[in-house]
C-alpha cells in the first residue's frame, strides 16, 4: 500500500476515534448542578455534571467537602451532611 495512503487513513481512523470519545464524553453530561456544603461552619460550592441528577448531586458534594474535610473522618461526616442548596444549571 502507498505510504500516502496508508498516512491519510491513519489520519482519518484517529479523527473518527477521536469524535467518537468526545460524543461519548459529552452525551453523558445531561445533569448539571450547583451544590454547597456547609461543614464545621464554612461553607464551599461546587458544579458538577453527570448522567442522573443525583450522580451529579454526589460528584459536586464529594468535591466540596474535598475542601472543607481534613482527613478520613471529616470527609466521611462531611458527606453525611445534607446539602445546604442545590441549584439545576441549565
């Protein structure tokens, strides 16, 4: 096979690959949310998105209490705590 070829279909093979993640990536995304978590008196707000609501709800509390725990145990009773708000963006 030409070298040419074989270039230009190594080119397109990465491109179609390429796509296919990103939609991959960017279909799953149908939930996006803003989450605060308030924790031993402070407060921290986080976006995430995710394919359900309540994934998204997780991922953005996970995140938060990621700032407002120091160790194991806080971030275990952090993620215990009920959100102070959750806001859909659209």
């Amino acid at each position: 096979m030409n070298p040419r070829k074989l270039a230009l279909l190594a080119v397109a093979g990465f491109l179609l690959l390429a796509g296919v993640m990103t939609w991959m990536m960017l279909s799953g995304r149908r939930h996006r949310v803003e989450v605060c978590m308030e924790y031993r008196g402070r407060t921290v707000c986080r976006t995430a998105a995710g394919p359900t609501r309540e994934e998204a709800v997780r991922t953005a509390a996970d995140n938060a209490c990621a700032l407002l725990a120091s160790g194991m145990t806080d971030s275990m009773q952090c993620g215990r705590t009920p959100p102070a708000s959750v806001r859909d963006i659209e």
